[in-house]
C-alpha cells in the first residue's frame, strides 16, 4: 500500500516539477495578469498565457505527438490558422476611408521601416537571417502575420515572439505617443483634415479583387494571407453572402482564436523560452515598434509638407496596423492638442493600409529567406 | 569582422529591397485608387476641371436658420433638456450660444461632439 502510495506521488507533477517550469508557470500566471486585470489584448493573451501554462505543466507533454495540443498546433505549423484569421479580420474591416484617401497607402508602407530596421539589429546581435527576419515582423504590429512568418522561419522562436507582438500591441498607446510628439511640432498635431470623400458600393467591392491580384502577383508567398483578407472583405462588400460574413467576423475567427493562441502559447516551453534571446526578442521588438512608429510619423510629415499644412502627420503612426488601436492613439494625440480634431477616420486609412504593407513585407522575406 | 561586415550589407541589401517593393506595390495601388475614383466618383473629376480653369470650387452653401436672438423660450427649453440630459443643475448650465446642426454632418463628427459634451469640454 505504502509502495503504491509512493509510486502514485512519483508520478505527480509535484515532484517532477523543474525549477524552470516553476518561473514559466509563474510567467504565464503574471501574463494572465495582464490579460484579465489590466486587459492587454485580452482575446489573444488570455488563450496564449493559459497555452503557456499548460505546456508547462510537468509529464503532461500535450505539445508532444500524440498530445492533444499537438494535433490542433498542426494548424499553426502548416500555416492555416493565420490566413483563416485575416479572413475574419477582412469581414471585419472596412477599407472605405483608404479608398477615399489612397496616399494613406504611403504611411501603411513607410512604417514597416520598424520591421527592418529591426532586421538589421538582429542580425548585429547575431541572430541568423530567418530568426531576424522573425523578430523584424513584430514591427509591423499584425499578430496573425509574424505567427505566419515565424512558424515558416524560426519555429523555435514563436512562443516569444508571438508573446512580444501581442504585449507591445496592447502597449500601443503608451509606446507610440512619446515618439509622436518628439516629432511633430504642435502646429503639426493641430491640422484638421478634410473630410473624406463618400466611396461607392462598387469600389468597395472591386478593391479586394485589386488588391488580391496586384499583391500576390508581386508578392506570391503572400497570397494565403493577403487572399483570405481580401475574400472576407469582399463577403463584407458584395452584400450577397451576409451569412458568410457574420460567420467569418463571429464564429469562424473566435474558434481559430481559440486554437492559434492556445497552441502558440504552448510552444512557449521552458528550454524554448528561458533563454537570453527572448529577452532580446523583447527589447528588439519595442524597437521595432518604435521605429514602425518613427518611419509612419516621418513620411506624414513629409506628406503634411507636399500638401502645403493639409495633413496631420499624426495618422501617419497608425500604419503600424494594430487595427484599431493605432488609429485610436492618433486620434486621442491629436484631440490633446485639439479638442474637436476628429481624424479617426483618417488615421483608419494608414491603419488598414499597414496590414496590407505587413503581408506584402512578410511576403517578401518569405520569399528571400523562406527557401 | 568580415563576418559582421557581410551581415551588415546582407541586411541593409534586404531592408532596401523589401521597403523599395513594399513601397512600389502600395503606391500603384494608390494610383490604382485614384483611376476609381474619376471613374466612379465624377464629382472629383469636375473639382480637378475648376481648379486647372482657376474657377473657384462651388461650395455647398447651406441656408443659415434665421437669427434666434433673445428667444429666451428656446434657451430655457435647450438649458432644461441639457440639464436632463447630464443631470446637472440648470443653474451649473451657461447657453453660449445655439446653432443648429446640420444632418449632413458625418457620423464621427458628431461622435467627437458626443464625446466633447460627455467630457464637459
């Protein structure tokens, strides 16, 4: 009896338990945290932090074939999760203030500067060419694109990377408007815009049909993504299909939420994890968002310049995508400065353009490191 | 060193290659854009023909309602509705003055006077 006793605490996790498993258990709680009390992007961190957790749990070994983790993190390894959710982002979003304003297209491309910027500084920091290129991406501020380009080129890096890109996109507005205002005058931030132009049924509908075409054509790697948020956008647009759409901006996205966050979290392992480079993953990717900032911020200030006063250059930070925080923060700098300024709108322009731009760029790398 | 030298250009070669396509595919979707905009939107074809001509650009003008001046009624109507409506003493309520708002403004202007009133602005 007092055997079998034994033999039965031998197999519990209390005594198998590795002090590294011990701090990554007490991680996932902290980003738990995070997600419920302080509500950083609580839809992705909540799964992602409990997909921590659970990968941790000592003789579980859900993440190893055969475990139930495993088989759903298939989703994520074969690159299928990642484009389902732009489907579900495309339903949701509306493209009707880019259209109206398609130089905003300019500020989305001008902030990926962040993403290789940062690609420079992991490679000086001694990072090959896939994991930089991993790490670059989480400038561009679109989770469901670095989770691509990761599970495609570093792997091993994913956990991390994808806990960087979800923290610092609930950081947004605590990171972006200190750069905002050291390079904007305040005459800058005060610029009323005018107001944009009505965009036509038909040109909504014909501009995912553009986009798919134009961009995968350039940019073939990128066709999963750039494809399956142009489809939902059009199931959005066309005004045929509503029930495709409701379930692409509803159900769909939530259950692959459900399976991206969990599965990627788990990957957060403790010998995955408890390493140096996360922590230079971290501060590399605060760098590469502020620079994606620095990049979007200095191209409006150009184009404020072009135009003779008519543009904020404010909008110009919300082409880190971040949908729709980024154009949120935007609009709270420039009301600071201007109670009544109203350029949401304006900023949703550069803002929807940065997602584009991310899957553009993600396509790009894909196709000079993914061989 | 060499090491470093040859990653250093590897990278710059990849930072200038992918903002250079990232750039040239979204500025020809701007320009694509702009193509829909004469072809479905006239009225910007019409703006661009006044303002090569140096005609000034037609504005909308709309019919100002007639003066409401010391229409005391009104003002104590609006100043109790107010009042209701931030359940705030009408004495706390100074009417500076009354204009009416059109309903062509567009859906975010009127959310940022929303947000004006609920701030107290």
């Amino acid at each position: 009896m007092l055997e079998q006793i034994i033999n039965f605490i031998k197999t519990t996790g209390f005594v198998n338990i590795t002090i590294q498993q011990s701090i990554m258990l007490l991680i996932s709680c902290i980003l738990l945290y995070l997600a419920i009390v302080k509500k950083y992007e609580p839809l992705l961190l909540v799964p992602i932090s409990f997909g921590m957790l659970l990968a941790n749990i000592p003789l579980a070994n859900l993440m190893q074939k055969g475990g139930f983790l495993y088989w759903i993190y298939q989703g994520v390894e074969l690159d299928i999760y990642p484009p389902l959710i732009f489907l579900g982002v495309g339903a949701m979003t509306d493209f009707g203030p880019l259209i109206a304003y398609p130089k905003s297209l300019l500020l989305g491309a001008a902030a990926q500067l962040g993403v290789f910027t940062t690609f420079l500084g992991a490679t000086l920091l001694g990072f090959n060419f896939k994991e930089a290129a991993s790490i670059g991406i989480i400038g561009g501020a679109d989770g469901p694109t670095a989770i691509f380009l990761s599970s495609k080129l570093a792997p091993h890096l994913l956990g991390a990377i994808a806990v960087s890109a979800y923290s610092y996109m609930a950081l947004v507005p605590i990171i972006q408007p200190p750069i905002m205002r050291l390079l904007t005058t305040k005459k800058e931030r005060m610029v009323t815009m005018e107001q944009l132009r009505p965009v036509s049924k038909t040109e909504k509908i014909i501009f995912p049909i553009i986009v798919t075409i134009l961009a995968s054509f350039l940019v073939p790697p990128a066709t999963a993504l750039i494809g399956c948020l142009m489809l939902g956008n059009l199931f959005r647009e066309c005004g045929v299909v509503e029930r495709l759409s409701k379930t692409a901006q509803n159900d769909l996205i939530n259950i692959i939420t459900i399976f991206l966050g969990t599965t990627v979290g788990a990957t957060a392992s403790a010998e995955n994890f408890l390493r140096i480079q996360t922590i230079e993953i971290l501060l590399l990717g605060l760098a590469a968002f502020a620079m994606g900032t620095a990049g979007g911020v200095l191209l409006g200030k150009l184009m404020y310049v072009l135009s003779g006063g008519k543009v904020n250059p404010l909008i110009g930070s919300a082409g880190v995508s971040a949908v729709p925080m980024a154009a949120r923060v935007s609009q709270v700098v420039a009301q600071k400065d201007k109670p009544g300024n109203f350029i949401l709108m304006h900023a949703m322009g550069p803002n929807v353009a940065g997602v584009i731009g991310t899957a553009i760029v993600a396509g790009v790398l894909l196709s000079l490191y993914g061989g | 060193m060499n090491s470093i030298a040859q990653d250093l250009m590897e990278s710059l070669k990849t930072g200038l290659l992918g903002m250079g396509i990232v750039m040239i595919a979204l500025y020809l979707l701007s320009l694509i854009l702009d193509l829909m905009r004469y072809i479905f939107y006239p009225q910007a074809r019409q703006l661009k023909k006044n303002e090569k001509n140096g005609e000034p650009v037609e504005e909308i003008k709309q019919q100002e309602p007639p003066h409401e001046q010391d229409n005391q009624e009104l003002v104590a109507v609006i100043t109790a509705a107010l009042s209701e409506y931030l359940q705030k003493s009408a004495t706390h309520i100074r009417i500076g003055s009354i204009r009416q708002i059109h309903k062509t403004t567009p859906e975010w202007g009127r959310a940022a006077r929303y947000q004006n009133v609920y701030n107290n602005l």
